[in-house]
C-alpha cells in the first residue's frame, strides 16, 4: 500500500496524477522549479519542494534531486508522468536502487523500448512488422546513416532513440539537405532527452497514425484498451485524438490489438505503455515505435472504456494484479481531445508568453478539461506550449465533434494567444468530418483563414474604449455625490447613462 507518491513532473499531468492519487487516499508531494512556484500542481499537492531554475536539464531532469526530495519526504513511489524523465531508463534503476517504487516498467523494457532502434529489433523477433529503417542498436554516427539512408530510400525520418512526441525528429527529402538535418534532430534530442542518438526509418507517406494502449501487469497479463486514432499532426505534434480511430473495422482492430499485446508481451511489459503504429491507404500496418509511459492523450480512451488508467497504473505497481480481462474491455461511444497550446494560429503557430488574466472553461454533459493554468497563471518560455487539454464525448462521432465545437466555443482565455480557432476551423472541415485525413493533413490541405477573426484587434480596442468611458462616467457619479449634489443615480439618468 502506497502511503505517498511524489509526481516528478508539471503542469496538467501532475494535476491529473494528484486527483487520482487523492480519490485513492494517497498524499503527494510535488517538484517545481522557480517559475513554477506557484504552479497549480504545487497547490493542490500535500507537499512541495523546489529543485532548482525553469530550465528543465536544471530541475525536472536532475534525477539527483527528485531522489534527494523523495527520500527527504519519505515517498514511497514516484511517477514520472510523461516527458521529462519518464522514459529513462536510468531513472528507474535509480529509484528501485534507492528501494522506491517506479510507477512504470522494468529499467530493462524502458531500454529495449524506450530505445527507438532496440525496440524494432525487439519486435521483429517476434514476429511483428517494422517499417524499413535502421536497424540493430548501435549508436550510429552521421557518416554511417549517411551511408546507410539511399539503402532505405527517400523520404525518410531521422528520429530520436530516447524520446517521443515529435521531438528530434526531421523528414529529409534527399541526401544534400540530410547533413544539417541530422545535426538539427541531434541537438533537439538532446535537449529534450538528454541523449542525442537518433535513428532513420522509411517515411511512409498518406498513412494514418494509429495507437494501442496497454496495460500489463507483474503476472504476464498484458491487455489492450482499443485505439486511438493520433493522424491530426503539425510538425510531428498531435493536435487532435480521438478514440475509437474513425478508419478501423472491427476485424483490423482485433489484428492490430493482437499485434500491439504480441510486442509488449516480447519485453514482458508491466504497467501502462502505447504501441504506435502506422496505417498505410492499403491496410497494412507497421509498428512504429512503443511508449513506455502515459500518453497525453489517455483521457479519450479512460473516457471511452470507463477505466481510470493512472488509478490502474498506481494499482499495478503495487503488486496487484490486472482488474480486467481482454473479453471485458468494451468501447462506448466516441470521445475527441484538443490540445489547447499557448501559440498563434495565425502567426505560424508561434508560441505566445504572459499572464493569463481571463479564463473560463466549458462544462457541460461529455466535457471534460485537464489543465494547469488559472487566472493569474504566468506562462512562460521554458516549456512545453500545452496549458490544457479539452475532451469531449458523445454516443456517436458526430455527436461528440458538435459538443466539442460548443465547448470550444464556451472557452475564454485572455492575457495569451491561443489554438482554439484552429481547432474551430478544423471541426469545421468536411474532410475532418468524414474521416478523410492522414498525418500530413494539417500541413498539406488544411489552411487557417483570417476572415474570421480579421476584426479581433479592433473589437479589442473598442472594448477597452468603452471600458475607459465606464470608469470616467462612474468616477462623475461618486463626485457628484461626495459634493452633496443630487444622487447619483437621478445625475446619471439626466444625463441619459
């Protein structure tokens, strides 16, 4: 029985974590940096400790230090969330060599799946498809994937061996422009990961990106939750899920879940992990690369399947074994998630800092939203865009897009730009409305347009207009009144206010 678990993360995901761990009775202890003194996660856990300046390499990735915290508040287990350290590999050693709880997997599936390169190896040997890549685990340099790539064949992907998320990724279109692409995807790995090895895999092109969760637990049970449909990309980044994935029959979902349970069960997987595959227009399907963590996305599935997973990934490291059987997972209706990002739609999606002095969020039947931010809440260069994440559900796919439509509608959010009229446009979007998109959608044959929001600069200025001359004219009314004149309200009337 876990007495506390510290969150070695930020944001909204440490918010999600500590409400799970408080309906299980569970204190919680929070890391922050200096900018995040006041951060949501820091308020709503039992206790907090600061771990050093807003760069990450300089507190969210010092393992030393959330060690240090750990036994310092006598933590019995950590989770990582996701991003930051929760695919290290050397994290979780660490924390079962300091005999604290890992809420995650072996050291050793980290390893051979954390590792982009190990993990195709891996599977391949049992039996599941890879796309054409690099393969073995070597760290290869740049002049040895420069020798192998017209092997593999243009376009291709330079990806990062210890991370995901798009990060430390590039798409190179031919050998010249490969050099400072490589150099590009290395440094960016290293900045997010701490590791710069990369790797390259075939770019398959009109395919849709396909994701199975799973769970496992110490006992070999390893079972999948069904799928999510992650296409909606810009630059490598999800924008848009949903669960169920619009273009899976029932008989592809059963082969492609088989397929996700056959490649965690090749590393004797415990806890939550994602396989990531990719679906090519023909059907085929490959396995892309496996997440050792929690997704950022997981709430669609917990929405659809009506299991808490970060409540069955706390239960699972305990010791206890899987609550559900293949046969007892069943998907109800049809749930969509938005990342709502701190950036500019209209500038090229460049990201926007400052003090959020307005929000409100959407409620409502099937709404949902996980955050980290208040009114209040400074957001900052330091991290990731994302500062929510809105969910909504419906019985059927077309009710759950005009719920999110309503809701995205509902939201305000002043003091940053924000994506919420991408998101509008996109709902909007025959194509997205029929299921028609791939992974290049966003970028290729999707275009924001102004019209719209053409006058927003001036609606602002308008109000602020109008917000001065209320201030004067109540400012006239309590002059008046201190003078002993007639009362305020009869002066205001004459003057027709």
């Amino acid at each position: 029985m876990f007495r506390k678990i510290l969150i070695a993360n930020r944001g909204e995901i440490a918010v999600r974590i500590i409400r799970a761990c408080q309906e299980l009775g569970i204190q919680t202890v929070a890391v922050y940096s200096d900018v995040d003194r006041n951060a949501l996660h820091v308020r709503f856990a039992d206790e907090a400790y600061h771990i050093g300046p807003p760069p990450a390499r300089d507190s969210y990735l010092r393992i030393e230090k959330i060690l240090e915290v750990a036994k310092k508040s006598n933590a019995d287990a950590i989770h990582p969330g996701y991003g930051f350290l929760a695919e290290r590999e050397e994290f979780a050693q660490a924390c079962a060599d300091e005999g604290i709880v890992f809420i995650g997997p072996s050291p050793s599936a980290i390893a051979k799946m954390g590792d982009k390169a190990v993990a195709r190896a891996t599977v391949q040997k049992a039996g599941v498809a890879v796309i054409p890549g690099t393969e073995g685990n070597a760290n290869l340099s740049d002049e040895e994937l420069l020798r192998i790539a017209p092997q593999i064949g243009f376009p291709l992907l330079i990806k990062a061996s210890a991370g995901g998320g798009g990060k430390g990724q590039r798409e190179v279109r031919s050998l010249e422009e490969m050099p400072a692409l490589l150099q590009s995807a290395r440094r960016e790995a290293e900045s997010a990961f701490g590791d710069g090895a990369v790797y390259l895999e075939k770019l398959v092109e009109g395919a849709r990106h396909i994701e199975f969760q799973l769970l496992g637990d110490h006992y070999g049970n390893i079972i999948h939750l069904g799928e999510r449909e992650c296409s909606l990309q810009r630059r490598r980044q999800k924008l848009v899920e949903e669960c169920p994935s619009p273009a899976l029959t029932p008989e592809l979902r059963e082969k492609m879940g088989q397929m996700a349970v056959r490649a965690a069960q090749a590393v004797n997987y415990v806890n939550a992990g994602t396989i990531e595959c990719l679906l090519d227009r023909q059907g085929n399907f490959y396995f892309l690369e496996m997440n050792t963590r929690l997704q950022v996305e997981h709430p669609v599935t917990e929405r659809v399947t009506g299991i808490d997973i970060v409540k069955e990934q706390i239960r699972i490291a305990r010791g206890r074994p899987l609550r559900y059987k293949q046969e007892d997972i069943h998907m109800n209706g049809w749930a969509i998630e938005c990342r709502i990002n701190a950036e500019d739609p209209f500038n090229n999606f460049m990201p926007s800092t400052g003090v959020i002095s307005r929000l409100t969020f959407p409620t409502g039947p099937g709404v949902r939203v996980e955050s980290g931010v208040y009114e209040g809440y400074e957001v900052t260069p330091f991290y990731d865009s994302m500062i929510a994440k809105l969910i909504c559900w419906g019985d059927t796919r077309a009710e759950a897009i005009l719920r999110m439509r309503r809701a995205l509608s509902e939201m305000r959010l002043v003091g940053v730009k924000v994506n919420i009229p991408f998101h509008q446009q996109l709902l909007r979007s025959t194509r997205f409305q029929a299921g028609q998109f791939d992974t290049r959608f966003v970028e290729d044959r999707f275009e924001m347009a102004e019209e719209a929001y053409a006058h927003s600069d001036l609606a602002a200025i308008a109000a602020t207009l109008i917000a001065h001359q209320e201030g004067r004219h109540a400012a006239e009314r309590i002059e008046h009144a201190a003078q002993g004149q007639v009362s305020a309200w009869k002066w205001g009337l004459r003057r027709g206010w």
